[in-house]
C-alpha cells in the first residue's frame, strides 16, 4: 500500500483533508492509498446528520471547536490534534468489502502492538468491550474511501460537549458516561502518539507518493465546496412530518416529509446510517407523488433497500416511514 505525503508539514482545517481523499481518488492511478491526519478540535457530522440535532453550536463556538459535514454517512464525530484520523482509498467499488478490509488490517496492527481489539458493529473498533475507533465510507465512481479516528487520547469535556446539550450538569454526566464506553489507546500502550503513526505506517505501507504544489492547489480547490453554506446546510430543509426510529445493524433514521393531501410531496431521510447505493433515484424519487400508505410505499419502492442503506430492510423501513409514532413540525 502506497502512503500520501504532503510536501510539507502544516496545520490545515479538517475539511483539507477531506478534500485531499477526493484527490487522491479522483486523480491517482494506484490501488491502495493510505494516510494520517491530526485536525484543531472540530466535530464533523455524517452527510445525512441535521447539525440542529447533532452538534451544540453555542458550545462550539465559545470553545473555537470547528464545525463540518463530510460526504460519508455515519453518526458525528469530534476530533482534536490528541487522536489520529486514517484515510483509506481503494480502486474498488465495492464499499463493504473495502470497509471490512480496511477495519481488518486497522484490528491487526493493534494486535501486533499487544492490544486486544477487536471488530466490532457497524464500524467500531473496540478494546475491552469499548470503543477507540469509528469509521465511515463512501464511493465515488472506481474508488472507494473510508476514513475514521483512532483514539490515542482526546479532550473528554469537549468530545462530550460539542454534541450534547449546554447543561454544565449534562456535560459533566455525560463526561462519565462516555468514558466508560470508549478506549484511550494511550492507556493500553507504551509508546507516543508519533511513535504510534509511525508503527502503522511501517506495518500498513510499503512506499510513499510526496504531493507537489500542484496537487495541493487542487485539493485546496476542492476543499472550497466543504466550506459553503449549501454543502454545509444544504441538508437541514423543513419538513411537515417527521418520523424517526433506530433499526439495529442500520443506524437511527429521522424521515421527513412534506405532504399533501397524505401524499408525499417531498421526502429526506437524514441519519447515522451508510449509504451503499442511489438514495436520490432508488428511494427518494420513488416516494414522490405517492400515498402515505403502507401499501403505496412498499410497491413504489425496489424489493431491496440494502443495497442502497446498509442492512437496511424494506419491511423495516416501511414500518418506520408509515407509522403512526409522528413528530410534527411546526
């Protein structure tokens, strides 16, 4: 596996990063790519997440902590320069074999350092039955990318307050509770966090592609759309019906719609769930013009939706969307 350098070393924003996957997927002709980043601290949310539902903005910007949405699926993420993010591309379409390839090797680098990790879920790495790593992925056509964190060490009041609610008590709880379901790689080996990335590139990588100026002018060029209000919040639309539910092995998914008549006008399906496939023309379209029926939803809609949402069910779906568990909006 190849390792992307960057001709030089600079403290660049989350999205840079981002932008420099894309590159690399777009723009490079090898199989398998691999780097490491560290950010300032910023919570990133999934492509399908509502940042009003997600991220507390108040606390955000009283503590400079950086706010971005990325284009894997996924629940949100804070990260600071104390944990370390892996980007993964491969010349590969087929995302779940990528991720599950990608996950594998991450689980036996730890091995080899001692640490009893394992797989585990949808997309978690765990040691001792807690969490020190999550990824996410998706697909642009002939490449497939996955990235994640890894743990080393974190700031917990800030991981734990950038995504809940103001509550001074809240955060403080949530300080606890949190801790006792993640794992800082720090507690479980004996070396820094630079002789870690170290370990993994010389185990993971057997070759490395210094970027030149050029292509760092092109990923700066594309980091430009992760920084526009339309990226941004261009999935946060008003709806007047919401039905939310979590299925187990697919995420929580939050529907909403706007009808007429209970005929779906418009429909966006917003969540932590991974998308594998065409949600626009395979589901979404399907459901316009179409009648808020159990009936009328299952026969507009294909016979496999897992495809398109990982482990997604239709029947689980159709349930959740025709409900009669609601939340209106106002």
């Amino acid at each position: 596996m190849v390792y992307i350098a960057l001709p030089k070393e600079e403290n660049r924003r989350l999205v840079f990063y981002l932008a420099m996957e894309e590159y690399v997927a777009r723009y490079m002709d090898e199989d398998d790519c691999f780097f490491m980043w560290q950010s300032a601290p910023t919570v990133i949310f999934g492509r399908n997440q509502l940042i009003e539902n997600e991220v507390n903005m108040d606390y955000c910007r009283a503590h400079g902590i950086q706010t971005y949405r990325r284009k894997s699926g996924g629940g949100c993420v804070y990260s600071d320069r104390s944990n370390v993010m892996f980007s993964y591309i491969a010349k590969d379409e087929r995302v779940n074999f990528t991720f599950n390839r990608y996950i594998n090797m991450l689980v036996l680098v730890l091995h080899r350092l001692g640490v009893d990790a394992q797989a585990s879920g949808r997309n978690d790495i765990l040691i001792g039955g807690r969490k020190v790593s999550g990824n996410a992925f998706y697909h642009i056509p002939g490449r497939s990318i996955v990235h994640g964190t890894m743990l080393y060490d974190t700031n917990m009041e800030h991981m734990v307050g950038s995504i809940t609610p103001s509550n001074e008590k809240l955060i403080s709880k949530g300080v606890q509770s949190v801790r006792q379901h993640i794992a800082l790689l720090k507690d479980h080996i004996d070396i820094t966090i630079d002789e870690f990335k170290a370990f993994v590139r010389q185990n993971l990588c057997d070759r490395e592609i210094t970027l030149d100026d050029e292509a760092v002018r092109k990923i700066e060029e594309i980091e430009q759309e992760y920084l526009t209000d339309s990226f941004i919040y261009g999935n946060n639309p008003r709806y007047s019906l919401v039905r939310k539910g979590r299925i187990e092995g697919v995420g929580e998914l939050e529907i909403r719609m706007e009808l007429k008549n209970n005929v779906i006008k418009e429909a966006n399906i917003m969540g932590d769930y991974f998308l594998v496939g065409d949600i626009d023309n395979r589901i979404l379209q399907p459901l316009h013009n179409v009648a808020l029926t159990e009936e009328a939803v299952t026969d507009a809609l294909p016979e496999r939706l897992d495809d398109i949402i990982l482990n997604l069910r239709k029947e689980d779906f159709v349930r959740l969307i025709t409900s009669n568990e609601t939340i209106i909006q106002p």
